[in-house]
C-alpha cells in the first residue's frame, strides 16, 4: 500500500509541475487566467467539497447518531452549492476578482476587505486541519503510520503541492481525482451491502433497514427536541460556504458566467447524488463491524480493508487521499490567497518584504500549511470543528455578501456593523460552550441556535445602518 501510495503522489507532483508551464501571473496562479472549462469548473467544485467531512467524518457521525447528522454535509453542503448558482455565482464572476475579500473591499472599502478577509481564513484553518486528521487516520489504518506523524506527513504534501502548481494544477488533478473517488466509492458501497446481504446486494439494503434502529434511518430528528438543532446544522452547510473563497475562486476562474452557474449547479446536485453514500455504507458497515465484534475508529477505511480484495482495498485508499488532498490543497490556496492578496498586499510594512505577488503569494502558503497543522494538533473534535468552519460565513460574512450583490443600500459601516456584531456574538457563544441564544437560561424560552442568532443579529445590524447611511445621504 506504501508503494501504491508514493507512487500516485509522484505521479500529482508531475501534473502540478507539468501545469506550471500555464503559470505567468498572479491572475494565472490564483484562478487559472480565468480559461476554465464547465467541466474542469464543477469537477474541482465536486472534489474540493467531497473531502474527509463527508467521506470520513460525517460517516463516522452516522454510525453513532444516525441520517440526520447529514444535515451538514452532504445536504447544506450540497445545496449550497445550489444557491450558489441562484444567488452568487453571475454578480460575482462579472466582478472579474482575484479572490472574495476584493469584493467586500470594491463594494464596501478597504476596513470591510480586512475585517472579512480576517473571517474568513480562520474558518479555512479550521476546515484544512479536519482533512489532515482524517487523512492521518486512514494513513494509520492502511500502513500503519502513527497518527502524530500522519499529520506531519499530510501537511507536508498538501502545502508543497499547493505550492508548486496553484489553481492550475489543482484543477487539473481534481478532475482525475474525481473520477477515482467516484470509482472508488461505489465499488465499496457495492462491496459493503454484498457482504451484508452475503453476497446479494439487495438483501444488505434489506438487512440494513431490518437490523438498524429507526431513529438512525432517519434524516431528520424523530420528534421536536432536536428539530432547532438540526436546523442549524442544515442553515451552517447551506450558508455557511456561500462566502467562501474557494467557491469564488472556481467562479471566478471560469471562462463566462453561464459557465459559472452551470458548474455550481452541476457540482450541488452530483454533490447531493453521491454524498449520501458515504453514510449509508457507514451504517451498513456498522452491523458488519457488530457481528466481527471490533468497533473501528474509523468506518469507511476499516471497511476498504475487510471487504474488498486487495486490489480494490488500494484503489478505495487512492480515492481516499485523493479526495481528502483535493480538500487540502483547495483550502490551503483558498486560505492563502486571501492572506496574500487582502492583507499582507494591503499592509506595506508586510508588502515590502514578501517581494514579487508570486512569492507572496508561496509565502502565505506556507504559513497557511503551518497554521493548519497547529490546529490539526490540538486534536478538537473533528465534526464539531467542520461545524463550526461552517458557521463563521453564516455568521458575520453572508449578509455583506447578499446584500452587496443585490441590494444598493448599504456602505462600509453597515458592512463592519453586520460582521462584527455577528461574530463578536458568536465568538462570545463559542467561548462560553453555549450552544443556543445566551446559554441554557434563555435558551429555555427561546431555544435559538447561535448560529442562526448571531445571522439575524448581522441582518439586523446591516439593515439598521443601510437604512441610517439613506436617510442621512
């Protein structure tokens, strides 16, 4: 597996060395001279979200709180992606940007471009350092690398990948990943119900419904108490990633603005095809696990490993990195491009000494990988971390944005108003563990999530500034 492993990291290194041949500029390094194709556009949207959220760490949710846990990711994740294309995707590629902090600063000032470039990359930080963990995990279960080096490991090759090719080669390889993953998950879907239903694949579907308790089949809360919850979780993938660069940077990077939208739309509803899968198989591989008498830590790469051959173990744990390397090099270059282009290009002390906008932009990259890797040490729980990299675009970036590219009132002060009100609030939530509106006193009477408390605060922040910058102008 070693071998199989290195030999298809040589062989992502060569295509992202081949792609620097189409890199002259920073406009080249960032969104690929803006030439993209629908194809390469929705496969790159596809592979950077079907990363370890939803072929690991949502799966290994499942199994233990069952299809509502689906709630993040792979439906608000997949229908972000649809909203995307409704709400975002035309308005922004007409902008021509480099990345999306160039939006709050073109629509709302320089202030607004810091503030949300700032947002934003702790939520990348965040995201990155959820794939790095899962990746270890599988590292550790197929060759048997130590997780504390596992990370290292990944680390390393997700940031000098990134460093090498940018968007080019991200795209690129994303495509071909996106065919492996897709290969590869299926095969273990098929693999997994087989051995439930032995050897029919009908019969584990007909096992898996039999033998799994109901409240685990289902994809919504069975009853009222965990309704508010579930709607939260829904409202974080499917707003969350609406202000995020990586979607803004595949907008961007495309050759029209039908294009655009066709590629959000292409990738939401592939997203939403194919993600509930994962979950799925997790379940079905959480009765065969029971009858073995192991509880795996995690899933999907204990299943690639008890129920398929050895030749298909290797492609399911190809498609496994591929997928996850696909998260992290997006994530890292989403991340980096908003460090370089909105902050350090911005502030001159830093600007004089990063030299040429290429080397900036390597440079932050760099730092981008530490700073992840840091992260993917302190060794938070993995979905409550994905959960919350959700969260800060719902809270304190989402309403600048919609607001910016629909609406003509509202100026920098609205902008600053609506996104420091709503994280200043959410972070406070945060900090003190509470999970709805002011903790468990209030929440009592009014059980509001704080995701969608801190949203509506940044709604009504944004609209009561507009409404005073009107009256007075």
């Amino acid at each position: 597996m070693l071998i199989v492993l290195v030999v298809c990291a040589a062989a992502l290194f060569a295509v992202a060395w081949w792609s620097r041949r189409r890199i002259e500029s920073e406009e080249d390094y960032l969104v690929a001279g803006r030439r993209l194709p629908v194809w390469l556009a929705w496969a790159s949207l596809f592979a950077t979200w079907f990363g370890a959220g939803t072929l690991l760490t949502v799966s290994d949710e499942v199994r233990v709180r069952g299809l509502e846990r689906m709630a993040l990711d792979p439906i608000g994740a997949g229908l972000c992606l649809l909203l995307g294309a409704l709400l975002v995707a035309r308005p922004l590629w007409r902008l021509k940007l480099l990345t999306l902090g160039d939006f709050y600063a073109r629509r709302f000032g320089a202030a607004s471009e810091l503030v949300a470039s700032a947002l934003m990359i702790p939520g990348y930080l965040g995201w990155v350092a959820v794939q790095f963990t899962a990746l270890a995990q599988v590292l550790e279960v197929y060759v048997g690398l130590p997780a504390g080096w596992g990370v290292i490991v990944v680390a390393a090759v997700g940031t000098a990948y990134t460093l090498v090719g940018g968007l080019w080669s991200v795209t690129i390889t994303d495509a071909l990943q996106t065919v492996v993953l897709l290969a590869g998950v299926l095969v273990l879907a098929w693999a997994t119900f087989a051995a439930l239903g032995g050897g029919d694949v009908v019969d584990g579907w007909r096992e898996l419904v039999a033998r799994t308790p109901p409240a685990l089949l289902s994809p919504w809360p069975r009853g009222g108490a965990g309704t508010i919850g579930w709607i939260a979780l829904l409202c974080a993938g499917a707003l969350g990633n609406l202000p995020s660069q990586d979607l803004s940077q595949r907008i961007a990077a495309v050759r029209d603005e039908r294009s655009a939208r066709r590629a959000c739309t292409i990738a939401g509803v592939l997203y939403l095809v194919f993600g509930v899968i994962p979950p799925l198989v997790a379940l079905a591989g959480r009765i065969i696990a029971a009858r073995a008498g192991v509880r795996p830590a995690s899933m999907l790469p204990w299943l690639g490993q008890h129920v398929l051959s050895p030749a298909w173990s290797a492609v399911f744990l190809v498609a496994t990195c591929a997928a996850v390397l696909s998260s992290i090099t997006s994530g890292v270059l989403a991340a980096s491009s908003l460090l370089s282009q909105n902050i350090v290009a911005r502030v001159p002390a830093l600007d004089a000494r990063a030299g040429s906008a290429l080397r900036r932009n390597h440079t932050s990259v760099g730092v981008v990988g530490a700073l992840s890797l840091a992260i993917a040490a302190l060794g938070k729980r993995a979905y409550d971390l994905l959960a919350s990299t959700y969260e800060i675009g719902v809270v304190g970036l989402l309403v600048p944005l919609v607001a910016g590219l629909h609406v003509a009132r509202g100026g920098q002060r609205a902008a600053l108003v609506s996104m420091l009100a709503g994280s200043a609030l959410w972070t406070l939530h945060l900090a003190f563990g509470w999970e709805t509106l002011f903790g468990p006193g209030l929440g009592a009477v009014l059980p509001l999530p704080r995701a969608l408390a801190c949203f509506f605060i940044s709604a009504i922040a944004y609209a009561l500034f507009a409404t005073r910058d009107a009256v007075r102008a």
